[in-house]
C-alpha cells in the first residue's frame, strides 16, 4: 500500500477513535451522574453502550498505531510522519 494512503487511514482512525472515545465518555457521564427518573435498564443499557464504544476507541486507536507502525518501516512514511 501506499505511504500516503497508510497516512491517511492512520489519520482516519485516529478520528474515528477520539469520536467514540468522546461519545463512550458522554454515555458514561450518563451513568454516573444522579437523576431521580432512571431505571436500572436503562442503566445497563448506557453502560453496555459505554462499554461498546470505548471498546470500539481502543480497536480503532490500536490499528492507527499499526499503520503508524507500518509508515515508520519506510522512508517515504517516516517523512510523512516529519511533515505533519
């Protein structure tokens, strides 16, 4: 594959995992936080779904550290890698 491609979806992944670390964050708060209305599914729910994305964070952050990995073998990705 390409180097500037690997780069591209390292970058790609990178954002997808911060985008479900901040939406597994947020369904996490949800929990945590006291309100006089829950119910204790709706508990479980937001957890599983807190569970899920965070899980989800930590896939996409491990395969961008792979493609971050693969780039750096190479010369032209160790200098895309420089640049930017």
């Amino acid at each position: 594959m390409d180097a500037k491609q690997l780069y591209n979806k390292m970058v790609d992944f990178k954002q997808y995992g911060t985008v479900l670390l901040a939406v597994g964050v947020f369904f996490y708060l949800g929990t945590i936080i006291p309100s006089e209305t829950k119910v204790m599914t709706d508990i479980y729910i937001a957890t599983g779904a807190s569970v899920g994305f965070l899980a989800g964070s930590v896939s996409f952050f491990s395969i961008a550290k792979k493609f971050r990995s693969q780039l750096i073998e190479t010369e032209e990705g160790q200098e895309l890698l420089m640049k930017k």
